[in-house]
C-alpha cells in the first residue's frame, strides 16, 4: 500500500493501449522515481510493439525457471530513473483477492471492473474471442483496499477512484523499492 501523500503528481494519463506504462510509471513515480520518460518511449522500453501499444500478453508471466520480461524491464526503466527496484508479475488465482503490501506498488491487470465511475464492464475484452485478447482489459494502480472498494490510481480517469466493489485481475505486478 502507497500512503496517499506518496500519489500526489504521479498520476499518468492514458493514451491508446498504453493503460499498464501509465500505471507503472505512476507507481514507480510513487516509489521515487524521477525523470521517466514520457508515456511513448515508456511503452516501447516495456516491450510494446509501438508507442503507446500494451506489453505482449505473455510478458506479464514467466516460464519455469524464468522471470516474466515484464519484471525485468520495469527493473530497468526504474534503474535509469534513479530507483532499484524489484518487479514480480504473475497470474492472479481466480477469486483471488488483491492487496497492496505497505510500500508496495500493485498494478492490476483486469479483465473486468469499473470503466467509468457508476459502469463496470471489460473494456472490450471478451473470453470466448481471442481477437479481444490485445484490444481488452485495462490496468490500475491499487492504492488500497477499504472493506470491498478499491481505491485506484486509474490512467484514464484523473485523481484517486473509489471503486465500490473489486474488478477481476487476470495477472497482477508487484514492485517494491530495494535500497
């Protein structure tokens, strides 16, 4: 969990799929970092085909043995930033309820949660058609969890959300500063 005097002037907006780099770069902002780049070259230093695309849906996981390429690159993104920091992305088990530990940045990687305040949906994800795979879902920054609500740095909506009830991650990324 970020202390929320940790948030101020970190929020990241969105532009095209570029909803995790913006919420990794708000997260590794609350953490210390200074000097990112901006949310192009971040998407591209995160392992996007293209500015401001989304990381490949197999880099959020590694194989056996082996970290996901997310994890390494975030590392990297925040040790030219001025931080060392250790990353770990995985499969959220279904149902499975995130929390943030205190000092710890949480991306949720969500298959379905609150869109906009008021409607909660899949950001055009679908499970039964795999051409949604790229083109759906969002990520945030969990700030907290309050009871059921989330509180979330969301990059497509400016200043902390108040989410009634929890979204569904399908993978979650977990950075924590190392000094």
């Amino acid at each position: 969990m970020l202390p929320p005097e940790a948030l101020g002037g970190v929020w990241v907006a969105n532009q095209g799929a570029a909803c995790t780099t913006a919420s990794i770069l708000a997260g590794l902002g609350a953490l210390g970092a200074r000097d990112l780049p901006d949310l192009a070259a971040a998407t591209m230093a995160l392992g996007a085909r293209e500015p401001y695309g989304a990381p490949a849906l197999l880099d959020y996981v590694g194989l056996p043995g082996r970290r996901a390429p997310l994890d390494v690159r975030v590392e990297a993104l925040a040790s030219a930033s001025g931080i060392r920091v250790r990353s770990r992305s995985g499969l959220v088990a279904r149902g499975g309820a995130l929390r943030p530990a205190p000092g710890e940045a949480l991306i949720a990687n969500l298959a379905w949660g609150q869109e906009r305040p008021g409607v909660v949906g899949t950001w055009g994800w679908h499970a039964l058609r795999p051409a949604t795979y790229q083109t759906g879902g969002h990520s945030v920054l969990l700030v907290a969890v309050e009871g059921r609500e989330w509180l979330v740095l969301d990059s497509n909506h400016e200043g902390l959300q108040r989410w009634p009830r929890p979204g569904y991650a399908v993978t979650a990324t977990r950075i924590r500063r190392v000094d």
